[in-house]
C-alpha cells in the first residue's frame, strides 16, 4: 500500500493488520462499492463518509485511521528506493 495504494491485494493484506476493528463485512463493502461504481476501493476508502447507508461513523473513523497510517509511511516513498522504505517501516520510524 505504501508503494502502491491501488493494490487490492495489498489493500487486504494490510487493512486490518495490526488489528483495527475493520472487519471482514466492512472489506467486503468495500469492494463491492469499487465495483458498483466503477472506481477502486482506495478511493472508497477515502470517500467512506459519502456511503453513512454502507459505513457508521465509528467504521468511518477507523477507515479514515488507517488512510493516514498509509499515508504517513508513504511520505518520501518515492524518493526513497523500496529497502530503505520497508527498513523504516519495519523499525516503526515513520510512524
């Protein structure tokens, strides 16, 4: 997510590890409005208030958390070659 936030995969992996209370039915939403309205599921998450009917606020919230976790490990990444950035991340520098 930090290289690229448009993988799915990564998206799953990481979403919910270290555990955030985003549950399997919250993913699940998740992609299925990426692909209800054409777009990725980054950008549900960043637009996760817009859906109150899909995501309470509480989930909203914890969705928001975890955009600006990715988003704080991706400051520099792309200045940064990939060793380097997976050493910071390992070691909580950038947190």
């Amino acid at each position: 997510m930090v290289i690229n936030p448009e993988d799915e995969e990564a998206l799953k992996r990481s979403i919910n590890y270290p555990k955030r209370g985003i549950g399997d039915t919250t993913i699940q939403k998740i992609f299925e409005l990426a692909t209800t309205f054409n777009i990725t599921p980054w950008s549900i998450l960043h637009e996760a208030g817009k859906y109150p009917e899909h995501f309470n606020s509480g989930t909203a919230k914890k969705l928001s958390m975890y955009i600006e976790v990715i988003n704080n490990l991706r400051t520099n990444a792309d200045s940064t070659d990939a060793f380097t950035k997976a050493r910071e991340i390992a070691l909580g520098s950038v947190l």
